[in-house]
C-alpha cells in the first residue's frame, strides 16, 4: 500500500492483495471549502474470492468464483476531530460463476448483479491511541438503502417462488472500548449489530456469525 499527497488539502491512496483472494482499494480524499470542513472522498473497490456453498451434512455442495467491484462518492464533516458525519452513494457489480456445482441445482447458476446504495454514517473514536488503546471508545454507525439496478439479482432468486423486493434497507452498529484498569493493563470490549429490512437479499450483504 502507499499514499501520495498530490496537493494541499489531498490525499491519494492505493493497497493490494496479491494472494489467492486479489483484492485492492484506492481512494482520492480531497478537502472543500464547504463548512462545517466537509471533505469529498472518491473511491474504487476490487475484491475476488472462491464462495463454498454447504449442504446440510457439511459436505461442499458448489464452489462460486466471486468477483466484487464497488465504485463511491462520499462527502465528510469532522467535527472536534473524533466524530464524524458522512453520506454519500456506492455502485456496486457483482458477478459470481459456478466452478463446481450439483448439476441438478439451476440455483447456482450464477450470473452478474448491480445495485446502487445511498448511505448514511456516523463514526466516533475517542481512543487515546490507534495500537493498543488504554481508554475510550469506537462506535461505527451505518443505514444503507439498497436498491437493484434492472432487478437483476432478484431474477436468480424468483426461481424457488418467493417475492423478492427489489430494494431494502441495512443498518448495522460497530462498537468498541477500552476501560483501564492500572496503568498497564486495560480491558477491552467490542459488539456488533447489524439487521435489513428483508430476508431475500445477496449473500454479500447479509450478516454472519462465526
């Protein structure tokens, strides 16, 4: 990874992965004249990994080749240089192929799906360091509308009867802290949240455990 700051005010930067799992990420963050010191970050998101799909005795049932691209515009205020505010709105295609499938399963068929999201966030962090925090707190806050862009991925899914909306909402809550208990020694506690409006989503937007 690397960053470059090619003019006052900006900030450009760019990570890989060259693994089994490629991915890459790479922003341009730029400050505005707006207030309350509203910055405006552009984004480009790459990610690609193998997807295995489980049957109910836990034998490998398909094998998905899984390709992301995530494109975003974001505005952000700062304010008193722990809490910030942003909004902005996120292309995103998918496409996911079958390497290895059942040949009497049509649902892992695979195929290709773009949705379009507008967000909203909240994030405070209060941590006295970024590396082994003593004391304070991280909170992340996020509502997402999501919405199909030509009802593509609900087409893979009509296939089994359901009704499928062709939006939703997703919300979900990231917290952390970090309670000193001496001087060398603090205890640390984090949670996580999230919940959608509907059942019949990507696999890449629903939330996991484990």
């Amino acid at each position: 990874s690397s960053d470059l700051k090619l003019v006052d005010g900006s900030k450009l930067s760019l990570s890989a992965r060259l693994s089994q799992n490629p991915a890459f990420e790479g922003y341009y963050q730029i400050a505005t004249n707006w207030q309350p010191g509203i910055g405006l970050r552009f984004g480009l998101n790459y990610r690609n990994m193998d997807v295995l799909v489980y049957d109910a005795a836990g034998r490998v049932e398909a094998r998905l080749d899984y390709n992301q691209y995530l494109t975003s515009i974001t505005l952000q205020s700062i304010f008193r240089h722990s809490l910030a505010l942003s909004a902005g709105v996120e292309h995103s295609h998918t496409s996911m192929q079958t390497q290895i499938a059942p040949p009497d399963s049509p649902g892992y068929a695979g195929g290709n799906y773009d949705l379009l999201n507008v967000f909203v966030s909240l994030r405070l962090d209060t941590f006295d360091r970024t590396l082994y925090p003593r004391r304070g707190v991280k909170l992340l806050a996020t509502s997402k509308l999501v919405r199909d862009l030509g009802n593509s991925i609900f087409m893979k899914l009509r296939f089994a009867g359901e009704s499928v909306p062709t939006s939703f909402f997703s919300h979900l809550l990231s917290f952390e802290c970090a309670v000193p208990l001496g001087s060398k020694l603090s205890l640390l506690g984090s949670l996580f949240a999230g919940v959608s409006s509907s059942d019949l989503i990507p696999d890449d937007y629903m939330f996991y455990l484990g």
